[in-house]
C-alpha cells in the first residue's frame, strides 16, 4: 500500500484530526492515544497496538453483527480487551446489563475508559477459568501472531498474578439466572473453561472464537460441551445457539 493510499485509510477510518494525531505519533511519538468518535461517543485507542486493527474488526467490519432471534436482556463479554466489543454492544442493545471481563491491567484501564459513561456496563478485572482463585497472565507468543497488547494467554503458576473466576461465580455475585448473550475470545482459556462446565442451561446464545493455535484441543473441548446447542460459523466467531430457546430455557444448573 502506497503512503497516499494509507493517509486516505486514515483519513476514512478517523477524520481529519485522527489523520493529524497519527501523523504527529508517527512524528514525535506523541499522542500515546487517538480519540475516535463513534455513535456519537467517544473511544480511546493506543499507538503501538493491536487497538486499532480490533477497532476495524468490530466497529467497521462489524464482525459481532450476530442476529440471536431476541433482545438480550445480559451480555457477557468474556475478553472484553479495550472494550470495543463492549461498546458495540451497548450501542446495539442499548437496555441490556453488559459484563465486561478482562485480566490485563493495561487493557482492563483501557476498557474502564472506554466505557465510564455507559451505566449499563459492569466491569471486572478478572480471567475466565475453570476454578476461581488466581491465575498467571503471559505475555502473547510472537510465533501465534498475538501482538501489541493483545493475545495474553493465562497459564498456571507463571506470568502476572490476576484474579480467576468460574462463570458461575460471576452469575452468583452479579445476580444473573441467565445470560442472553455469552461473547467468548480468551485466547485458549476456553479449552479448560469448556472441558469442565455445569452451567450451559443456563446460557441462551454464545458467540466464541477458539484458539487451537495457542492450545489444541479448544475446540474440541467447546464442540463436546455444547450438545444442546445448534451452531454456524459467523466470520472466525462460532455462533451457538440453545435448543430449548423457542421453548424457553431449562432448569438452571449451577
């Protein structure tokens, strides 16, 4: 891509103070931040990650347009990163109670920012697992692609300590029955998350992307937990929804 051809991307993507903020980045090193205007809001992305590639992804390509057949009345965005998706999201369903979840501090700060003015946010600095407790964070594996403040995986024993939760300990603590809408992108952790789940009752649609590329065996591990659940592909997002949905939800399981 030529350079004429990339300040005219720019310029689409962001407008003409974008365009003068990422020139005066690429000059001085300063802003750290660009402020882009979407839906009316503003939202925060930092130079020097994967911010805004996720940004194209889910504000421009739209990769989380899923119709699930209702409105959601509880979203849980399990890898919310700098709340993108988050913020997508609350746009859409504005009247739905939204759960934001992620480990990593630069990005939980981030997501905190991104999403201060929507009250319908809830956010927890947090990793889904299997067990609740603590768990370790790494840094992404260069040879996966992971970049830039994006592709932290969690791992027992090593990395920075955060806190761990099972979704059934976020349900209880939050007051949930059920959730509508469960978005799933946490970097391989859902091969233990789906290799020990009780609580699939107890969620109506789930949009997930697997990362076999980071630890086989994820989706396997989702594939075998979601026998109640017909599925599609969606882009790199599988959609999976409940049977009993047209019928109403069944029994909770905790």
């Amino acid at each position: 891509m030529s350079a004429l051809e990339r300040i005219a991307d720019c310029h689409k993507l962001y407008g003409i103070r974008g365009l003068i903020a990422t020139a005066a980045h690429r000059l001085t090193n300063h802003p750290k931040e660009l402020s882009v205007r979407y839906e009316g809001s503003r939202v925060y992305l930092r130079f020097g990650t994967s911010d805004h590639c996720v940004y194209q992804q889910v504000m421009v390509r739209k990769q989380y347009e899923v119709e699930p057949g209702f409105t959601p009345e509880v979203i849980v965005d399990a890898g919310a990163n700098v709340g993108l998706t988050t913020i997508y999201y609350a746009h859409r369903y504005p009247t739905a109670r939204i759960i934001a979840i992620e480990p990593e501090a630069s990005n939980f700060a981030m997501l905190c920012k991104n999403v201060r003015k929507y009250r319908q946010v809830v956010t927890v600095n947090a990793a889904l697992w299997t067990r609740d407790g603590v768990i370790g964070i790494a840094e992404p594996d260069p040879g996966s692609g992971a970049w830039g403040a994006w592709g932290f995986t969690v791992r027992e024993g090593s990395g920075t300590m955060v806190r761990a939760i099972t979704l059934p300990t976020l349900m209880r603590d939050l007051e949930l029955s059920t959730i509508d809408v469960l978005k799933i992108d946490i970097e391989g952790a859902e091969k233990e998350v789906f290799e020990s789940c009780t609580w699939m009752d107890r969620v109506r649609t789930m949009v997930i992307e697997t990362h076999d590329r980071y630890k086989p065996g994820c989706a396997a591990a989702v594939d075998q937990a979601t026998t109640k659940f017909s599925s599609r592909q969606h882009g790199e997002h599988t959609v999976y929804t409940h049977h009993s949905l047209s019928d109403g939800l069944s029994g909770a399981c905790a």
